[in-house]
C-alpha cells in the first residue's frame, strides 16, 4: 500500500515538472526567440541612412526623400529655348525694289490703305492720300517707313508693312566671251568682278582688257571701259556696283 502510494507520487512530481517546463518554453516563444548566430540586422536611423549592427561593417544607404509638392520641376530646355542664347548668323545683303515688283503694302486696321501694287518703270507707286512715294532702290523695310512717314499727316500712329509677291525687275546681262552668257537676276549687291565669276569666266577667245559696261542713265547709254586686271588691282578700278538693266560685254 505504502509502495503504491509511494509510485503514484513520483509520478504527480513528474508531471508537474514537465508541465512547467512547457510553459517555459511557450513563454519564450511568445517573447520572440533572438536571431542565430551569424545572421545580421539592419537599423534604419534617421529617414536617409540604414546602418549594420556595431561588430559589423556599417553601410550607409541613402533613401530617397520626397520632393514637396510646392517645388517647381526643372525640366530640360528645348530646342527652341535652347536657341534664345545663340547669337544670329549675319545677314547678307537686303532685296532691294526695282521696276516691275508685285509688293503688297498693309496698313493696320486700313482696308483702303491695303493693296498689291506694281512698282511702276520709273521706280515709283501710287497710294491713295500720299500719291506717289519713291520704291526703287529700297528694301521693304524702308519703303514701309518712307510709307509711314507720309501717311502721318493723316492717320495717328499708321502700322505699315510691306512684303514682295513677285520679283520681276532685277536683271543683268552678260554677252561675249564667257563661259556662260545671258540673262541674269540682280537679286543683291552684285559687282561686275561677281558677275564674271557666276557667269564661269573668261572663255580662251576673250579681251579681259576691254570689257564693256553699258547702262541706260536717265534715257541715255551710257558705256564704260573696264579692264580685268585693274578690277583685281589694289584699287579694285572698275568693279562697279550693278543696275538693274546692265549689260556687260566681254569681247
């Protein structure tokens, strides 16, 4: 009786240490077991760097930060924006009008004082108020002041412009011994010296020393000697300027 009594309270002890042992070890699961051995953790400090554990080599990893949303964005220039700060290349020399131009001239807010006109042999056009107002010889842009000008006796602060429709008038002809004779567009300032070149030269039959310039002067021929090589001299002697309606002959 002693001996049975004796088993059965060897085995309560038994029990209840094991029970105990459990719930030791449910508690420390619950607490959160602590990483193994060799493994590494990442701290992040401050919201721009995540740093390892001391024992470690630490890295400093940088984190994005928001940009907020009252910031302007800074987008690339374009093309065309790009372009303001380029300087412009020269221009070469303006069209200047000549007889025969089709040319429109505009004035604001005017319909009577906006027309297409054709500037007329003698180099002039006729508008209504001003009458005629001298075209030949002048670029659109002083035409369309010299317009202005009159027109302000009769309207406040006139706006003008003027464009070229067709150009018709400007010519040159070149006839003898070149390479490439006729007729040829006075479009710029153009010299006898140029003219020659764009007409391919002399031709083995030409007298560089007598060449001819003939130009029509207030209803008269007028006819000018010319000899090459002063052309090409220091002096430049008888590279003369070009008219509309000149005619260069090389013998």
């Amino acid at each position: 009786m002693n001996a049975g009594w004796a088993v059965a309270c060897l085995l309560a002890a038994v029990l209840a240490a094991g029970c105990s042992m459990k719930k030791t070890v449910m508690s420390d699961g619950e607490r959160g077991a602590s990483p193994p051995s060799g493994s590494s953790t990442a701290t992040v400090r401050g919201p721009q760097e995540v740093r390892e554990p001391s024992g470690k080599e630490s890295a400093i990893v940088e984190v994005p930060t928001r940009v907020p949303s009252g910031s302007p964005s800074v987008a690339p220039k374009k093309g065309i924006e790009a372009a303001v700060n380029v300087a412009a290349s020269p221009e070469g020399p303006q069209y200047k009008l000549g007889p025969e131009d089709q040319i429109r001239v505009s004035v604001w807010e005017n319909r009577e004082l906006t027309l297409d006109l054709v500037v007329r042999p003698d180099g002039k056009i006729s508008m209504p108020l001003i009458q005629d107002v001298d075209a030949g010889g002048l670029t659109t842009v002083e035409l369309a002041a010299q317009i202005r000008q009159k027109l302000l006796s009769f309207i406040k602060e006139p706006q003008v412009s003027v464009i070229v429709l067709q150009v018709n008038a400007p010519k040159y002809f070149l006839i003898g011994n070149v390479t490439r004779p006729g007729t040829y567009p006075l479009r710029s300032e153009t010299s006898v010296l140029q003219a020659l070149s764009l007409a391919g030269g002399f031709t083995q039959f030409a007298s560089p020393r007598n060449i001819k310039l003939i130009r029509n002067a207030g209803g008269k021929q007028e006819v000018r000697k010319i000899n090459y090589n002063d052309m090409i001299g220091e002096a430049g002697q008888g590279n003369y300027l070009l008219k509309s309606g000149d005619t260069i002959v090389v013998p």
